[in-house]
C-alpha cells in the first residue's frame, strides 16, 4: 500500500492548499491517480 502512505504523507494544509490555488488555473492541474487526466481530456 506505497499509495496509501504518499496520500497521508500530503495533507499539509499549505500543500493544500497550493495543489486547491493550482488547480482553479489552466496550466497546472494535482489529479489523485493515472486515470483522472485521461477523464479531463476527453471533456475538452
């Protein structure tokens, strides 16, 4: 579970926080897995 222990290693709140500010942008986007970008992609 190396996955389970990076998730609980960032949940700092000024990482948060940071990953919150980035994505409200358009150029730089924090996703949770693999998958989740494909998904973003093919909405556009």
């Amino acid at each position: 579970m190396e996955y389970e222990s990076q998730k609980n290693y960032m949940t700092s709140k000024p990482l948060k926080d940071f990953i919150y500010e980035s994505n409200n942008g358009k150029d730089i986007f924090f996703v949770e897995n693999e998958i989740e970008p494909l998904n973003m992609l093919n909405k556009v």
